[in-house]
C-alpha cells in the first residue's frame, strides 16, 4: 500500500513537473537584465565582460506615484525589448506569454501595463494620460516596478524623472551560476530572463 501511495507522488510530482516546464515562467533562462544606477551597472557588465555573448544598453526612468514605482521606457527601448521577447503578458498565476506587437501609442499619451486599470499617473507633480493595455510584466514577473509605462520617444525626453539604466546580457549558456556575481555587486536589481533569438 506504501509502495503505491509512493508511486502515486511520484507520477503527480512528474506531471506537475511537466505542466510548469510548459509555462514561460519556466522556460530556461539565457540571461540578465540589470536595473541601476548607470556606474552601477556598467561596473556590472565590466566583470562579466568575458562571459557574455552580447548586451544591449537603455536608459529608462523611475518615479513613483501613490507609493508604486513605475518604470517609464520611450517606444524605441519597448520595441527592442518586445523583439527581445521580454515584454510578457499575464495569462495566469504561473504562466506568461510574450505579447507579439506594441499597442499604438499617441503624443501626450502612455500606455501603461499594470495588475490594476489606471487613465492617468502622476510623476513628478507632472499628470501624464494613459490607456491601459493589460496585465504585462518584463521578463516573466514583477522585479524592478510595480507597473510600467510607454511613452513617445520625444515625450520620454521632456518628462521629469529619476533616471536609471538597464542593460540586457544574453550569454550562451544557463547563466543562473553568475547571478550572485550581481547580486554582490551594487546594482538595484537583477532578474534572470530568457532572451528571444
């Protein structure tokens, strides 16, 4: 009877096993991207200068509205990133899938991807309209913002902010081994992604 409950675990433990394998949350991970200070994170990249195969630099800002941090791109980093496969919606608990175009975006107006609907943030006693498209993270969760916010790459440029850099390190093997050489180091955060080829 033991001997059949063991089984029993075993094939759930295979079967679950499978399901998340299935999910992107799971997909094997090929790379970083590194939030922080721009000295931060080209420090960063520096000591892993000879393991990497490529790495792409954007600058983003940060701000915060309602004790939310909000990531603020312009539409040319949200396009590199969306080619990166890096922009993912929600589709439930455990699993995301890259979204395959960006939603139009106007001048004067963001788009914004939250958990929450939202029309309107506040940066900087600056009131910034926005469409809300949805339940989207970068990579496969929440690290760096709550939420996160597309703007025109000329509107991006006149918005008050904190500004940040963000740097995408694709290497050509699993790079979970590396990721306490980040941690370690004094960047603002690291999130271990999988980079589109």
């Amino acid at each position: 009877m033991k001997w059949n409950k063991a089984v029993m675990l075993c094939a759930a433990t295979v079967i679950a096993g499978s399901i998340m394998a299935g999910c992107g949350m799971f997909s094997k991970a090929n790379g970083f991207i590194v939030y922080g200070e721009q000295k931060q994170v080209e420090d960063a990249i520096l000591k892993e200068v000879n393991r990497f195969e490529e790495k792409d630099v954007y600058r983003i800002k940060l701000a915060t509205d309602k004790d939310k941090k909000i990531v603020i791109m312009d539409e040319t980093t949200a396009k590199a990133l969306l080619k990166k496969g890096l922009i993912k919606e929600v589709r439930s608990e455990n699993k995301v899938a890259a979204l395959k175009s960006l939603p139009a975006i106007e001048k004067g107006k963001g788009i914004i991807f939250a958990q929450e609907s939202k029309s309107e943030i506040n940066v900087d006693g600056q009131s910034i309209s926005v469409a809300y498209k949805g339940n989207t993270v970068i990579g496969d969760a929440r690290r760096y913002g709550d939420m996160f916010v597309v703007l025109e790459d000329a509107d991006w440029k006149e918005l008050k902010g904190d500004e940040k850099t963000m740097a995408i390190i694709k290497y050509k093997k699993d790079p979970s081994e590396r990721l306490k050489q980040f941690t370690d180091s004094d960047v603002e955060k690291t999130q271990l992604v999988k980079i589109a080829d």
